[in-house]
C-alpha cells in the first residue's frame, strides 16, 4: 500500500492541466459519488419528458400535483 507522501509527490510532479483528470478520478473511487451520480442520471432520464404536452394540460397537470402534494403531506399526524 502506497503512503499519501508517496501519492502527493506522484501528484506535485504532474503538470497543472491534468489536475482536474486526477481530481475527478479520485472523486469517482467515493461509494457516495458513485450513487448520487447513479441518482443524477435517473432524474435527468425524465428530462423533457413533458416537452410533447400541451401547454395548458401541463398547467393542470402542475394545478392537480400540487393539490395532491398539498393534501398528502400536510397533515397533522398523530404519534
């Protein structure tokens, strides 16, 4: 196992436009970048999923949600 005095050395002796590759390298080896990039991609799948809807459909849409949203989760709960 290399010692970190040993990796930051390997890293002094690159050149400056390559930092950003090893940044992000070693960013991509986090358990935690690994899943919320995993997260990222899924959200963005649904990107301009409502693009081919009709305006005013969509405003109903985004009406009814809200509705929805608003009596789902404002409640008052017992416990």
């Amino acid at each position: 196992m290399f010692a970190i005095n040993t990796i930051l050395k390997e890293i002094n002796d690159l050149p400056a436009n390559r930092l950003d590759e090893v940044y992000e390298f070693v960013h991509s080896l986090n358990t935690n970048t690994k899943q919320k990039e995993n997260s990222r991609k899924k959200i963005l799948s649904f990107a301009g999923a409502f693009s081919d809807m009709p305006q005013k459909e969509y405003v109903d849409f985004k009406k009814y949600t809200k509705a929805t949203r608003a009596k789902l989760f404002d409640r008052n709960i017992e416990i």
